[in-house]
C-alpha cells in the first residue's frame, strides 16, 4: 500500500482517537471550524464576495467529510480492536476491506464534486492555496495534538 493510500487511513484513526477523549466531539469540531475559518481566511485572502459564496460549500463538504469519516471509522475501529481480527476469514477480511474501499471512493466523489462547485467560485490559484492551507492546517493540528499528549505524560 502506498503512502497516499496509507495517509487518509492514518489520519482516520488520528482523528477518531482525537475526538474520542476530553471535551465533546461536537465542541472539539466547532472550535476546529472556528480555527479553520480563521487559518483559510488568512491564507487565502478571500474577497467579501469569494467568502460569503465559499464558506457555504465548504462547510457542507466538511460536514459530510466529517460524517463518512467518523460514522464509518467507529464501525471499523469496533472491528479492528474487538479481538475479532484475530479470528477473521478471509472472506470476512475481503468485505471488510470492500467496505473501507468504499469510503474512501465517497470521500473522493466527495471531494471532487466539492472542487467542481469551488472552481465556480474560486481562482485556480486560490484553490491551490486552498489545498496547501487544508494541508497546512491539519499538520499544525495534528502537532498541536501531539505535543498536548507530551505535556500530560
């Protein structure tokens, strides 16, 4: 499996354990929107009018994200840490891995008709930004993450 295959799993299970502790998942994802809303706006520039007919889209498409990823992972985190993996046939382990394949081909759908209504909006050079800020965004999250974990040890 190659490292882009590997990396959307990854920060799946990152994501998952993240919310899983302290604070409510839902607070935890509003002051994560907040943060992001905050970040793009900086990074992208946006004008009044790119803004008002962005951020709509965006958040449905996060939305969503958010929801096939976390819906679905608690199913295969259930699966993966119950004890049963140990016990699966290979028939199981090919459903289970159809099921993954799955949802990750709706993220991609996802994904892609999000860009398809963002190029309506955005200048190609603003979505590549926009691409770079979310990449930017969730590293800096995902540091801030683990250095909280360093500091309670």
């Amino acid at each position: 499996m190659n490292l882009k295959k590997l990396l959307p799993i990854l920060l799946l299970f990152v994501s998952f354990n993240f919310y899983a502790q302290g604070e409510s998942m839902k607070e935890k994802k509003m002051q994560i929107k907040a943060l992001k809303v905050a970040f793009f706006t900086t990074e992208l520039d946006f004008t009044t009018n790119e803004a008002e007919r962005f951020w709509p889209i965006y958040n449905a498409f996060d939305d969503k994200q958010f929801e096939l990823r976390h819906q679905k992972m608690k199913t295969y985190m259930r699966r993966m840490n119950d004890g049963s993996l140990d016990k699966i046939t290979e028939k199981e382990a090919n459903i289970f891995l159809a099921q993954i394949e799955d949802t990750e081909e709706e993220l991609f759908l996802l994904r892609k008709k999000f860009m398809k209504n963002v190029k309506t909006i955005l200048p190609a050079v603003k979505i590549v930004k926009l691409k770079k800020a979310e990449e930017d965004f969730n590293r800096k999250l995902l540091q801030q993450y683990r250095n909280k974990g360093h500091k309670s040890h």
